[in-house]
C-alpha cells in the first residue's frame, strides 16, 4: 500500500491540472488529445512493467542508478545521478513547487508570481518563488524525521487526492455539455490535427511536423507521468522488495493512468477545444472547475491542486536522496552524503537535493523546466530497458523472481517510441532540450575528474555486484 501510493503520489502532482491546455494548442483536437495520453500511459505503463524485471533482481535503495550500474557501468550509471541530481529530480521537485504556489495564489492573491518581493536587477524573486522554496523545505525537514513521517504523509495525501480527482471527474460528467461533446467529437474535426491558437485561429501542419507536434503534446503528458519509478529508489525501505517493487510499479502507474483519461475524457464533456487552449496560464483544470462548480469551482480546484502538488513534492524528494546516496556509497558523490542520520535516512542528500531544487525555483519557469526535463527522462528510461536485453544476454542465469511482461516485443516497442520522441524534442523544441542534453554530457568529465581525485582506476566496478 505505501509503495503504491509512493509510486502515484509521486506522479500525479501539478500536470494533469495544467498540460492539456499546452497538448489542445499542440493538436486542436479532442481524439488526439485523448491520443497523446493514450500513447504516455501505454508507454509508461510498459516502462513500468519493464522495470519489474530490474527491480526484483536488484532490490536496493537507488532504483534506476542501480540499474544502469548492473546493466553497463559505473560511467553510465554516473552520468544518470549526475544529471538526476542537476535537472531530472531537482527540477521537477522545483516544477511542482512553482506550480502549488501558482495555485496558492488563486486564495492569497499577495503570493502571486507577479508580486515581485525582492528585486536585485540581474534576478527578481517572486513571492510564489519563496512559497515554492519554503514548500521544499518543509517537506525536506519532514522527511529528515525518518521514512515513516514521510511514508505517512506520502499515503494520507496520495488517497486524498487520488479520491479529489475522482470526484472532479464525476461531478464533471454530471456536468456534461452535449452540445461541447458534439463539438468535439461529432463535428467531423476530432481526428483533425492542426495548430490552435489561443485567440482561436488554426494553422495546419506538414506530414513530418504534425510528428513533432504529437511530440511536442507528449512532454507535458510525459511530465505529468514521470516519477512512476519511485518506489524502486526507496526498495531498501520496502519489505520483500524483491515482490513488493514490481507490484507497486504496475499498480501505481495503472490507477494514474486511468485518472487520466478520464480527467481528460471529462474536460473534452465540458470545455471546448479553444476554451482548453486559451486556458488562463494554461490551468484548463481551473476553466473546467468554473464549468462544473461555477464560481466556488476556482477555490475548490486550487485547494485540490495545493494537496496534490505538496503530496507529490513529497514523493519526489523521499525518493531523490536515496540515488544520491548511492552514488556516494560508490565513492561517485559527496561521502557525506552517503550516511545516514539518527533517523536511519540519507539526510544530507535530502538537504543538497534542497537547496539545488530551490534555486531551480529562482531560475526556471515551469513550461521550460518540462521541456527540459522530459528528453533527459526518456533519455534514461529508454537506456535502462535496453539494458534489461543486455542483462539477459551477459546474465542469463542470475535469479529473475519477475520477468519483464510482454518481453521482448513491448519493452522493444517503448525503446522505439521513446527513440522517436527524443529525436522529435531536439528538432522540434530545441531551446531547452539541448541544455538538458548538454547538462547530461556533462556528466562524462565530471566522472573521470573524481575517479581521478580518488585514485580508482576509471573502469573499477566499485559497488558492482557482479
């Protein structure tokens, strides 16, 4: 139960709230916005099953750091802690951050985005910046109190919100518009994919860039799914993770996406395409709520998304420490960082992993932090599942409790799917893309500069247990 609702807490968080207003611009229309999550939830579920292969054989804290140490080298592995340290976790802590302030700022409007509090010339800080930051405070503090403070938070919050989104998706199918729903899906265009603006114009796309524009739909969806794996980087805390893992993988990542598509299904009930589109700040969740609930719809989705972004930061930041502490258990990260406090929890990974993400809040606006981290994410996810085909091949005799469901052809298809994605981002959205490759590569010098500072030779398989 705790790892399961470790694994969707972790995912449903700011996303499904706010990217289908991004994913309606993106393809202008109800069959191919329902599209894109379709393809996400497929593409996450099959990683999801993949890993249960990977996490029964090996059940330790670090979860995909492990994965990639087993399956290539410590190199490898390296650079996926490097770059999950420096974008893919402490961006998305702070992504989520930025997106409860947003929303706290619907019932304080004094906490704002646009209420500059400090203004130093070269950076401005935000009042929502500071909410942001202090959210990821609190809940590093609570999380340094020992895992079961956080595992208690994690599940209390996760039913809420996971029992909240349902309730917002029957009351919206009470609130069913006919005269929407023919709009969307009987008025001949629900399978038409094309550009929609937000003042309502259309523009059509070329053969290979509506690929790019499915692509583009995808990130914040991917968004929106990631963090699926969590459980796996907390399996040292987790009993029989050799069962339990797996289970909770496949468990968590079926109840999100199910959520999902009927979240969307109902916004396509209530809200046409172009009131998706031109969302205020993209939060369509907001635009439906008003449909649904009129006026008090504004406080009672705000309130939702609040406990829905500060469980998931919850998530997140539980499971981020313990791939830091992994690493440090390798020698490949600060040694400090691989000890555990009084609470028997990686504390000073839980506070580095802070203060990285607090300055994310400073310096990144949310819709440029998904493009960032989203190529990075499938970038891994692709690496460990090839890996899972390698394993077989160099291992074919180590103990494998759980094999990967649909092996080989759907972690095949996955690793295609999420190839084509990657290539698609860095044609199609390039401005962020590249600087979280380029972060990434990174990685790569910054490995041999500590295997050099602590004289191991550069492919020594320190912390392998092969």
């Amino acid at each position: 139960m705790d790892a399961t609702m470790l694994v969707a807490g972790s995912m449903i968080g700011s996303g499904i709230f706010i990217v289908s207003a991004d994913i309606a611009r993106n393809t202008g229309s109800a069959g191919w916005l329902m599209m894109v999550w379709l393809i996400t939830g497929f593409m996450t579920l099959t990683a999801a099953l993949s890993y249960g292969e990977l996490s029964a054989m090996f059940p330790k804290a670090g979860g995909q750091y492990i994965y990639l140490r087993e399956a290539y080298n410590p190199l490898v592995s390296f650079v996926f802690g490097w770059t999950f340290f420096t974008v893919i976790q402490t961006a998305t802590i702070a992504a989520v951050g930025v997106a409860f302030a947003k929303f706290t700022a619907y019932l304080l409007p004094a906490l704002d985005e646009d209420v500059t509090v400090m203004d130093w010339g070269f950076l401005q800080l935000s009042a929502a910046q500071l909410v942001s930051i202090a959210v990821i405070l609190l809940l590093t503090i609570v999380n340094t109190r020992g895992v079961n403070s956080g595992k208690a938070v994690q599940t209390g919050i996760t039913v809420i919100k996971i029992v909240s989104l349902l309730g917002l998706v029957l009351f919206g199918f009470f609130a069913f518009n006919l005269d929407v729903w023919r709009a969307n899906w009987l008025s001949g265009n629900a399978w038409h994919l094309h550009r929609l603006n937000t003042d309502g114009s259309l523009a059509e796309y070329t053969a290979f860039a509506a690929l790019g524009a499915v692509a583009a739909g995808m990130v914040g969806a991917i968004f929106s799914s990631d963090s699926w794996h969590a459980s796996s980087s907390v399996a040292g805390e987790i009993k029989n993770p050799g069962r339990n893992v797996g289970l909770s993988l496949a468990l968590g990542t079926i109840i999100v996406t199910v959520v999902y598509l009927l979240t969307n299904l109902m916004y396509t009930g209530v809200l046409t395409m172009e009131q998706m589109a031109a969302s205020d700040k993209d939060r369509v969740a907001m635009t439906a709520a008003r449909e649904i609930f009129g006026p008090l719809g504004i406080t009672i989705i705000a309130i939702m998304i609040m406990v829905s972004t500060f469980g998931c930061n919850n998530g997140l930041i539980m499971a981020g420490a313990r791939v830091y502490y992994s690493m440090a258990q390798d020698g490949l990260f600060f040694r400090k960082v691989g000890k555990l406090n009084r609470f028997s929890v990686p504390g000073v990974a839980l506070w580095l992993q802070c203060i990285i993400a607090s300055l994310w809040c400073l310096s990144g606006k949310y819709g440029d932090l998904l493009d960032m981290i989203s190529i990075v994410v499938v970038m891994f996810y692709v690496l460990c599942i090839i890996g899972i085909f390698k394993l077989r091949r160099s291992r074919p005799g180590a103990p494998r409790p759980y094999k990967a469901f649909g092996y080989p052809a759907l972690p095949l298809m996955y690793i295609l799917m999420g190839t084509a994605f990657i290539v698609l981002m860095i044609i199609y959205k390039p401005d962020y893309t590249w600087p979280g490759v380029i972060i990434a590569l990174l990685g790569i010098p910054v490995y041999y500069l500590i295997r050099r500072r602590s004289s191991l030779p550069p492919n020594s398989d320190v912390g392998n247990s092969k």
